[in-house]
C-alpha cells in the first residue's frame, strides 16, 4: 500500500493481487511518485503465506522520498530478519506471535528518525522540561512510551527473544520451509478444498500457514468442529485482513499456522480430522 497526500489530504491507494495471488509489486512500482510519503508494506503475508522483497521497494521509495514502514510480525518469530539490511524507516513486530507476552510488542528505527518525530501521547516519563506555555519530549523512545510502561510484558518479551536465538533462527526458517511445503501438499490431498496464495513451486519462499476453504462449507464451521470434536485449533475469519479478502472475493477463510514446535505428524492429525469435519459437515446439508 502506498500513502500519497497531495494538496494536504491523505489518499490511500492500495495494490492488487498477480493471478499467482501475491501482491502486485510492478503495481506498486507504478503508484510511487514524489507525492508519495510513505509505504506500508507486510514483510510476510499471515493469509497468503507470501514473502515482498523489501529491500526493491525501500530502494524505489527511497528514490521518490518516501518513506517505508514494514509489518514484520509474521517474518520475525519464523527467520533471520537483518533490520540494517532491509533499509526500512520503521518496522514492526508483535511479542506473541514469538512465544511472549500478549499486549506487547516492539517498533525499529533510527534515533534520527525518532528524534524528529513528536508524541501522540501525553503522560509521565515522556518529557524532559514542563513549563506553563510550553513543555519539552524527552529523548526517544521514552518520548513515545507515556505512562508507567508496560514493564512485566517487556521482560517477558526478552525471555522468548532469548529462546529463539538459542535455537537459531536459520534453523527454524529451515525446518518451516520444510513444513511449509508438507502442510500444502497435505492439503491439496482434501477434496474441495482451495488454498489462497502461491504454491510452495511459485516461490523462494512459503510461511508455514495455509488458508483455505471448503466448497459449500463456511470457514467457521469447520474451525467449531476441528476444536470441538477433535480437540485441532485452527483460526477462522478475516485474519484482520478484510480488503485481502474481498479482493479474493470471499468474507472468511480458515487458517492453519505452524510453527517450529509443531511436526509433520501433527499436520496429519489436522488433515484427516478435516477430513472428518468436512464429511460431518457435508452429511448435514
């Protein structure tokens, strides 16, 4: 998505889908222009399971002045992320999808960045100098967080942070790819069902989730029954992705995420327990 803001007022314009369901990069390229301000971009898709090549389009914004902010939340817990290499202004990341705390996650930029920038929010801590007409921010980010902090969620953000170092992020982006592809391939084998995004064969890169529906069958009943019958969590809905899923021309889907703690095994017990639902759900009609 790019921001433009001509003559004072924000305009929002979105980019499209490839038949391969991946956002349209040459499209994006196309919108930027000098009126661009900024660019807010997913690092990894938590529908399409696809990956942007971040790096080109910080280099395109770069060259209109714009600037670039990148939701990382579903590529930081799952791979190495080199936040220096990837040149953004801003990116973000959430602690809950790595293990931690909910509630809690963090934002990356520079000091330079930051330090010209003002609060949105008033409170203790984020001044340095309070006067009757005026008042000064202190330096960030403690400008950026007014109040009493969220302390307990921030040291409990640093243990899974540990945690995931200690295992290795290379090794976890290795063992997903590798579930990734199974989780797919497993899922081709379900009559009926339609995967969104690219096939595994389409891409350097797939996230270990898959979205899917079922013909005649909604999203939801099927996430009900998995839970319900088979003691299978998966998540229904929109995944707080409604104009992804308009643009794909369904209201909901059904997502099954995997992460480094889950096995092939496990996929096989979701796949033949789909199995079951659908069957039970289709025995209704």
């Amino acid at each position: 998505m790019a921001i433009c803001f001509p003559e004072d007022r924000c305009h929002l314009k979105y980019v499209g889908l490839t038949k391969e369901e991946v956002p349209d990069i040459e499209q994006l390229k196309g919108l930027l222009s000098n009126k661009t301000k900024m660019v807010v971009i997913h690092h990894v898709s938590n529908v399409l399971g696809s990956m942007l090549p971040i790096e080109e389009i910080v280099t395109w914004s770069k060259r209109v002045g714009a600037k670039v902010l990148v939701d990382a939340c579903q590529s930081v817990p799952h791979m190495p992320v080199d936040v220096q290499k990837l040149g953004a202004d801003f990116l973000v990341a959430s602690s809950h999808k790595m293990c931690g705390p909910t509630g809690v996650g963090f934002m990356h930029s520079t000091f330079e960045m930051l330090s010209t920038m003002e609060p949105f929010l008033g409170g203790g801590e984020m001044i340095a100098d309070v006067f009757n007409d005026k008042s000064t921010y202190a330096e960030p980010p403690s400008r950026f967080e007014a109040g009493t902090p969220a302390i307990g969620e921030a040291i409990g953000f640093g243990a899974p942070i540990d945690y995931l170092s200690c295992i290795g992020m290379d090794q976890i982006h290795e063992y997903e790819k590798e579930l990734a592809t199974y989780l797919y391939e497993s899922l081709l084998s379900v009559p009926n069902v339609r995967i969104y995004g690219p096939a595994p064969s389409q891409t350097d890169h797939r996230a270990p989730l898959c979205s899917f529906n079922v013909d005649n069958v909604h999203a939801t009943d099927i996430a009900e029954i998995l839970d319900l019958q088979h003691s299978v969590a998966i998540r229904s809905g929109h995944h707080c992705a409604q104009i992804l899923h308009r643009n794909l021309g369904i209201n909901a889907s059904a997502r099954a995420s995997l992460h480094f703690y889950n096995t092939k095994e496990e996929v096989d017990v979701f796949i033949h327990a789909l199995k079951d639902t659908i069957d039970f759900l289709t025995s209704q009609h």
